[in-house]
C-alpha cells in the first residue's frame, strides 16, 4: 500500500515525529524537491522517514560550514563558491536557501 505525499504532507510529518524544527521551512521544500527528482531519475519510489533524513541530511549556514569542517578560505575568491564546491567534493550537495543556508548529506 502507498500514500502519495505532497510538500504539505512532507512538512507535516517532520512536525508529528518532533522535527519541526530540524530543517527550515525552505530547506524542508529542497530536500522534498530533491527526493522527488531522484524519484524521477531513478525510477523508483522512496520511502518517507524522517528520522533517516534528520541523520542523514545537515541545514548550515556557510560560517557554521567553514567552522565544522575548518576550512580555509581565501579571501580574494567567492566564499559561496568555495564552500559549495568543497561540499560537492565531499558529499551530495541538495541545494541552498534563500537564507543562505546550505543542505547537503553528512559527512
């Protein structure tokens, strides 16, 4: 049996397993859209669970980025630019938000 499961629905069940707040509401819509595109690329269906994807999946800021993974940045470049090519080098970078915050998979 399979329930269809809209961007609304998404939101609400991190709001009924107590992860409200593990996520922005934006990053929230990033990530629905990114599992609907892997959906789409690979053909298969995937299974709703929050709780893997508030372990799987990280929301940061660039600063908190450049903290957590010490990174040295160089000024005279774009600092966006140099954090989400060091994501994408070390893990699947999901998409950002308005917000300036990052989503991407653990690492």
């Amino acid at each position: 049996m399979k329930t269809t499961v809209n961007l609304h629905d998404f939101r609400k069940a991190f709001h009924d397993c107590g992860r409200g707040s593990q996520f922005s509401h934006e990053a929230l819509e990033t990530i629905f859209e990114w599992i609907e595109q892997n959906e789409e690329d690979e053909g298969r269906e995937w299974e709703l669970d929050v709780i893997a994807l508030c372990c799987e999946l990280s929301e940061m800021t660039i600063n908190e980025i450049i903290d957590a993974y010490d990174l040295e940045i160089d000024p005279d470049q774009n600092i966006y630019m140099q954090v989400a090519d060091y994501i994408s080098d070390n893990s699947t970078f999901i998409g950002d938000t308005p917000q300036g915050t990052f989503i991407f998979v653990q690492f």
